[in-house]
C-alpha cells in the first residue's frame, strides 16, 4: 500500500464480499439440512401454485424444517408483492 | 482410553492429509501410542506423506477382508517411536470398506494393539469412505482453507458430523468439532484479499484448534516425506505443535496470524 492508495475512493475488498456470499448460502443450507429431500420440489411445486393468483418472484417461497425437542416443524414463508404491484397485476 | 480422532474437510486438497500426518506425528512424539489410517481407498497418499510408501505390504482392506492381521499390516515409524501407519488399499472396489470391518480394525487397534490414538485420514466427499472414516470418531478435526467453497463444504461436513456418526446414532449428542485453519496468509487478510480467522470462525461456528500459515516448508515436507510437524524451525511445523498442544488440552495464544508491523517509511513508499 501506498500513499496515493489512501487518496483513491475505497472499493468493497473481495474478502467482505466472500464473507457475505458464505453467510447467506450457509445459512440457506443449514435451514434445509437434514430435512426431507422431497423440500425442493415441493417448493418448486408450491411457487407454481401461487403464482397462479399472485405475481412472485422465484425466491417467495421459503421452505424450513425445524426440530424442537422430538417434533418436526415444516414452516412455509410466502412473500407476497406489495399492494400496488398487485394493483397492475 | 482409546480416542477415534477424524480429520475431515469435504473438499479436496485443503491439508487433511498434511494435518493427519503432523497430529500423528506430534501425539506421538508427547508419548502417545498412535495410529494414522488413510481411508481414501483407491487414491493412496498418506503413505508418500509419511514417507514409508516403499514398505507398504498390506492395507486396510486387507485387515477388512482377513487377507492379513492387523499386526502384519501396520507400518512401524522409523522416525519416531509410537507411531503407526495403515495405509489405504489402491483397490476401486467402493464397497471394500464396511461398517463392521471398519468397527474390527479399530477394535483390534484398541484392544489388541493398546493404542492411545486414532486418527482417520477422511477422503474428500461425503461419499462412503468419508462417511466411514467420520463414523466412529470421538472428536473431529475440520480442515479449512479461507476460502468460500472450503468453508462452505467444511459447514457441510460439520452438518454430517452432528448426525452421521455412532456417537450422535447413539442419541450421546455431537462430537466436539474443531477447526483448523490453513494456508492462511496474514498479509492477503491484512489486504482484505482474504477471509480472516475471524469470518471463518464466525461463519462456522466452532472452536478454533489452530492456524496454520502458507508456508513453503509444507512442500518441502511433502517432497521428503517427512511430517511438517518434524520441521521445529518452520512456522508451519510450529503452528502444527501448537495445534497438538491445544488439541491436548493447553490454552496456547495463536501464532502466525498477524503481519510483523511494516514501520512508517514501508507504510508510505512500501509495495
């Protein structure tokens, strides 16, 4: 480094960029992990079926297992598109 | 007690078997009687690493099928006292390795042969010969580069440990998991060109066993077959000591991890 790299504008170093890609792919990993391998089709086949009424993008639907002491718990997350959006639809 | 030590990374050539070699190496210089075994069925190489690949005479699936003892199998170090070698078979035969020979090989190593320590020397994958090295393991050893695809086949792997082995089967709950850093270079971090010990810490979330920095002395010692950890006046091979104390159970700061300070004038003109 030095002195006039002090004066250039400061770009985002590919390090921070890697920690931010990790941590949302593993994050999105973890929440599939161990679950039923049937949970990316039925995510598929759920978005298909909102989409029938609703105009979403392909990342609304989100599906998660989770386990609390010896009991399964499928949670389902539908973003649907603000009001206006809906309007022109 | 004997103690089931899996050295794993799922991905490819991150050091699981540089880091085998040097635990071996180091448990077995502090007096415990230890065992290395290469799992990597078909692509034998922890034999070249330790440098005994010319006394090879029989290997795991040998001991597996029956065809030899485990006694007559084992590969005695010239090096150093109390270190043993079973190598991996080069047979493609993915079916060779079994849970149940798996199960009477460390048995034997346990019962018959009085070993202190056992460590797996996982291959790359979460195919069957990962998944049999990691089976039996007491506490595991995840290897990591700081590098994305590393650290995301290392969370992996870490998923796989919490359910896939006897000890979680069992309902006795996760082996303890630790991480090893390597081919970490302080400056590309101090660049922002590499992940930090920190990120990778943070993003997976587990006890850091160790760091250990690029070096040149890993070839040099992969060239000679003979384990860094032998190298005392390597940065390499003294990250590895460190790592073996820690892992045996002394607070040790971490060495290695920051850059030696540039003074002004190297600040202000240096490259």
């Amino acid at each position: 480094m030095s002195i006039f790299s002090y004066l250039l504008p400061k770009k985002q170093s590919s390090a921070s960029v890697a920690k931010e890609r990790l941590q949302i792919i593993v994050a999105r990993e973890r929440s599939t992990r161990g679950g039923p391998d049937y949970l990316p089709q039925l995510q598929q086949e759920l978005l298909m079926v909102v989409r029938k009424y609703v105009p979403v993008g392909e990342d609304a639907v989100n599906v998660q297992v989770d386990r609390e002491s010896g009991c399964e718990i499928l949670e389902l997350n539908i973003t649907l598109p603000e009001e206006e959006a809906q309007q022109q639809y | 007690m004997t103690k089931i030590v899996v050295v794993t990374s799922g991905k490819g050539g991150v050091g699981k078997t540089t880091t085998s070699a040097a635990l071996a190496t180091g448990l077995a210089l502090r007096g415990f009687k230890t065992t290395v075994i290469d799992f990597d069925v078909g692509l034998r190489n922890l034999d070249l690493i330790m440098g005994c690949e010319r006394r090879v005479v029989y290997d795991l699936v040998n001991v597996i099928s029956g065809d030899a003892n485990i006694k007559q199998a084992l590969i005695k170090d010239k090096k150093v006292d109390n270190l043993f070698i079973l190598p991996a078979s080069q047979t493609r035969d993915k079916d060779a390795l079994t849970t149940e020979g798996v199960e009477g090989v460390l048995n034997a190593l346990r019962d018959d042969m009085k070993m202190d320590y056992i460590i797996c020397d996982s291959p790359a994958g979460i195919e069957k010969g990962a998944l049999m090295a990691a089976y039996f393991a007491d506490e595991a050893v995840v290897v990591t580069n700081p590098e994305v695809s590393s650290v995301r086949d290392s969370d992996r792997i870490i998923g796989i440990l919490a359910s896939k082995t006897r000890h979680a089967e069992q309902g006795e709950g996760d082996i303890p998991a630790r991480l090893l850093l390597t081919r970490y270079s302080p400056e590309r971090v101090e660049n922002g060109q590499m992940l930090s010990v920190e990120d990778v810490q943070e993003i997976l979330a587990i006890e850091l066993l160790g760091v250990i920095p690029e070096s040149q002395a890993v070839l040099n010692a992969s060239n000679a077959g003979s384990p860094v950890i032998l190298d005392i006046d390597s940065d390499a091979g003294q990250a590895y000591s460190d790592a073996v104390a820690r892992f045996l159970g002394d607070q040790l700061p971490h060495r290695f991890v920051n850059v030696n300070k540039k003074g002004l004038f190297g600040r202000l003109f240096g490259g």
